[in-house]
C-alpha cells in the first residue's frame, strides 16, 4: 500500500486520459501516510483480512489448491472446464467489472488536470518490455496461460513502480 500511495499513484494518475484524471482526484489528493497513522489497527486487520481471504479463495481457484485436491466437487466439469477454473476467472471478470462500474460512478472533478508526459509510458513501456522478456528467457512456460499472464501482470506493475520512482517528485502543466 505504501508503494502505491508513495510512489506510484500521483505520477499513473497524472499520466492518464484526462476521464480518469478526473475521476481519480480524490485519490490522488487522498493522504495515505496520515490514514494510516490515525486507523493503523483498521489497516492491520484489513491487510489480515485479504490475505486470508486471497489465501482461502486461491485454495478454492488453483488445481493445486488445498480445498481443489481435497473436494472433489472444485473438479466437477462444465463445458470440459473444472469448476475452480470457472470460479477462478469469474472472480477475476467479477472484480474487474466492480472496479471499472466504481471508477464510472466517481464524481468527475475537474481540478488540477495535467498534462500527459509522454516520457512516463515510454519508460513504463520500455521497463515492462525489458522485464518481460527477462522473464521469458528464464523460462516462462508459455503453454500455461496463467504463467504467461502472471510473467506479464508482475513486471508492468514493477515497470510503473520504477517509473513511479523517477516521476513521482516532477511537477507535469
């Protein structure tokens, strides 16, 4: 959480369409060092919280889940599919809408809109190219779905990490 408020949050939103910009303010403006300070016992229950919850649900989503190997019923088939595949990409499609309708029901707010620099996605891009393909010439098994997507979804959030790093003290018009 420190990572994104502290580094990468102010320079991707500043960095995006101008829709998000203005759906975003208020958590671009939100101070995350002081919340935390004033509700760390909330914080830590919370990071509790989705950890156990993002361990359990896993179990119940990967073949080699503890509640799969254990309950026959995570292997039944529809459509040749298991059924912790099924629930595995429908949380996924099902989180994924819940934050994009979220995004659309913020209030727009038309206050200190930037000026995209382009510069920011030429070194996310570049960052995430070079990650990727590391990732691949070590051995990223690309008849697996999941690996590729994971070998692709780590090193883009580490690319704007790093980006974030160099951009986030610049001042963008």
């Amino acid at each position: 959480m420190f990572v994104f408020h502290e580094i990468i949050k102010r320079p991707l939103i500043e960095n995006s369409p101008l829709f998000l910009q203005n759906k975003l303010q208020e958590l671009k403006d939100f101070n995350w060092g002081t919340y935390f300070k004033s509700a760390v016992l909330t914080v830590l229950i919370s990071f509790f919280v989705g950890a156990v919850s993002h361990i359990l649900w896993d179990s119940m989503t990967h073949w080699d889940g503890y509640m799969v190997q254990r309950f026959s019923v995570f292997n039944l088939e529809v459509f040749t599919v298991p059924l912790f595949k099924i629930a595995q990409h429908a949380s996924s499609i099902i989180g994924l809408s819940w934050i994009l309708f979220y995004i659309y029901k913020l209030a727009e707010k038309n206050k200190n809109i930037k000026i995209i620099d382009f510069n920011y996605w030429f070194l996310s891009i570049l960052f995430a190219v070079v990650l990727i393909a590391v990732r691949f010439y070590f051995g990223t098994q690309l008849n697996k779905i999941g690996n590729a997507v994971v070998s692709i979804i780590s090193p883009l959030v580490l690319a704007i990490t790093f980006t974030g790093l160099i951009f986030r003290n610049t001042k963008t018009n």
